[in-house]
C-alpha cells in the first residue's frame, strides 16, 4: 500500500497534470491488456484480460474520493452490430471509418480509496475505515458509436452505459466467501456451457462465455439472498461515455492480443447506492409517502360522501385528527 500511495500521491496535488484531467474528464484512464478471440458467429467476439482505471467518479457520491480500480480479470462479449443486425440494417449501411457496437463487460478486482491527508494523498487499505474493497462490475453498452481515425489504431468512442458494482469491503470477514461463491458460480458456468457444446456441437467459446455470465448472476442471486454474503454497497448507474482517442492496438503477429489505453468522459443520467443489509428499511421509507397519499385521498374520498372515521387506515389507538376536520380544513 506504501509503495501504491507513493505512485500515486504525485498526480494527484492540485495543479498536476494528472490531478488536472481527473477533475475534468470524471475517468482518468482505463488501461487495458486483453485477447480479443472472435467467435465467428452472428459479429460476436469474446476478450479476456486485465484492467486498470483511475477514476473520480460522478456516481454515487458525486463528491466521493478518488478511485484507483485494480482489475486483474476483465471479459466481455462484443456485438459488431452490422453483422449482428444483418438482414435488419442495409448492407453496407456504415462507411469503413465508423463502427456500431455493443458490449457486456465484467470486472473482478478491487477498488482503492485515494485520499488526502495531513500528511499528503493516501492509498487506503483494508484495515483502513472506508478502505480497499473487493468489486464486481457489470456494464452494458447496448450501443457505442465507434468513429475510427483513418491509418491509425485511434478511434474515438460514444457510448449509452448502464452498470452496476458490488462492493464488499476487505475488512468484511465475509468477503472472501462471496468472491468464493462468484467463482465457483463461473466456474460451474463454464463447464455447463462446455457440457452444452460437446452435447449440441453449438460454439464452445460463446457457450462457456455466456455460461459463465449466467453462473455469476445465480451467484449474485445467492449473496443477495444471503444475510453473511450480501454486498455492503450496491451501486447503479446509466448514462454515457466518450473518448476521444482510445488506442486498441493489435499484438502482432496474430493481431489477437490488444493493447487498450484511453481517458474517457464519464457522464451519469442517473446513480444510486443501495446497502442490501438495510434494503427492507429503504424500502419502507421509499413507499411510506406513496401509501400516506392514497390514505389521505381516500379519507377525503369518505369525507364527501359524508362517512367520518377518525382512524380511517390506522389502528385505533394512533390519535388522527377526524376526516371531517381534515376535509374542512382543505376547503
């Protein structure tokens, strides 16, 4: 963690240029080494690999500390929309420069709090209050325009985004149990998958990819289900993405392996955190108004047909002023 903060803590003084883009762009940057393996089937691609973001987030709080996300597995499943589509969209409906395209993301990793000190920016740990978290990420950009820059590896990208995180913790005892319930829900995913391949002769990368997609999702069923395994922190988010110069080289000599690298605007319509230990509570509070209005319209409803009931919708031991009186009142 000495070593990360000392890493860090430079970029982060005011004025630097790192501090700089931060403030202004929402995401620093998103670095990324991965393989991207075409599936050969209806546009699809799967990538696997690793990713790293320097984040201040506009989500949930909007003036939340800075973010350094550690993200040593990363998938997705890309849709080259024009292949996807064919038959719906005319042929050759996009210029060779411009791409359409849409993606379902995964990250496993941790989220790091970057704060400032009195003794300067700080990395935070797991034994630190508010420190290191263990994160699940699900992102999906059900559609991203891709304008590529002509004899080069740039393009830049605007995309629709929705997305959740899972949060638990590190100093949560219990978070080890949930990464291992995520894992083992992939893992049997997989081989369900792998299963269905050899038994249909379907595509195997795509049935073991979206096996395990789905062996995640009965594994969130699970943690959320679960009094120990629930995540501290439920975030949400929908909104969009630009950058203007993201760098997706191919690896030669294959051109499978692709070195990622670009910083992106981040803009959210809409955020939320949810605690899923308190989830009952915030319900609650969230219909008590609701239910309030329509015990009081149909208390005015009695009222005008000349019906008096001082306890219209409670128990009658909670002292209410009489319909009457309240209805009078509103006149």
């Amino acid at each position: 963690m000495q070593a990360m903060t000392d890493l860090i803590a430079p970029h982060m003084e005011p004025g630097s240029p790192g501090r700089i883009a931060v403030d202004k762009t929402g995401l620093f940057n998103v670095n990324q080494i991965a393989a991207e393996i075409p599936m050969h089937l209806f546009g699809l691609s799967g990538k696997y690999g690793v990713q790293v973001n320097i984040v201040k987030p506009d989500i949930y709080p909007h003036t939340g500390n800075y973010y350094l996300q550690l993200f040593p597995v990363h998938d997705e499943i890309g849709f080259n929309l024009p292949q996807t589509l064919r038959g719906v969209l005319p042929e050759n409906c996009l210029p060779a420069w411009c791409g359409l395209s849409a993606q379902i993301i995964r990250n496993h990793g941790f989220n790091v709090p970057i704060v400032h000190t009195d003794a300067g920016w700080r990395a935070l740990g797991p034994d630190d209050a508010d420190g290191a978290e263990y994160l699940e990420e699900w992102v999906i950009r059900p559609t991203e325009l891709d304008l590529k820059y002509p004899g080069t590896p740039i393009q830049a990208t605007l995309g629709l985004e929705l997305g959740v995180h899972f949060k638990w913790a590190m100093s949560n005892p219990n978070a080890k149990w949930a990464f291992a319930a995520s894992s083992a829900g992939n893992v049997a995913g997989v081989g369900a998958g792998m299963a269905a391949a050899l038994a249909g002769g379907g595509n195997a990368m795509l049935l073991m990819h979206g096996g395990a997609m789905l062996g995640q999702m009965a594994a969130h069923g699970l943690q959320c289900g679960s009094a120990a395994l629930r995540p501290d922190k439920v975030v949400t988010w929908a909104g969009a993405t630009f950058s203007a110069a993201d760098v997706n080289a191919a690896t030669p000599p294959s051109g499978i392996g692709r070195i990622t690298e670009y910083p992106r605007i981040w803009w959210h319509g809409h955020d939320g955190c949810w605690d899923p230990r308190n989830l009952h509570r915030q319900a609650e509070a969230a219909v008590a108004p609701i239910v309030e209005g329509q015990r009081q319209a149909r208390a005015i409803e009695l009222a005008e047909m000349g019906i008096d009931n001082n306890n219209y919708g409670h128990a009658p031991e909670i002292p209410l002023p009489s319909i009457s009186e309240r209805y009078a009142a509103q006149q």
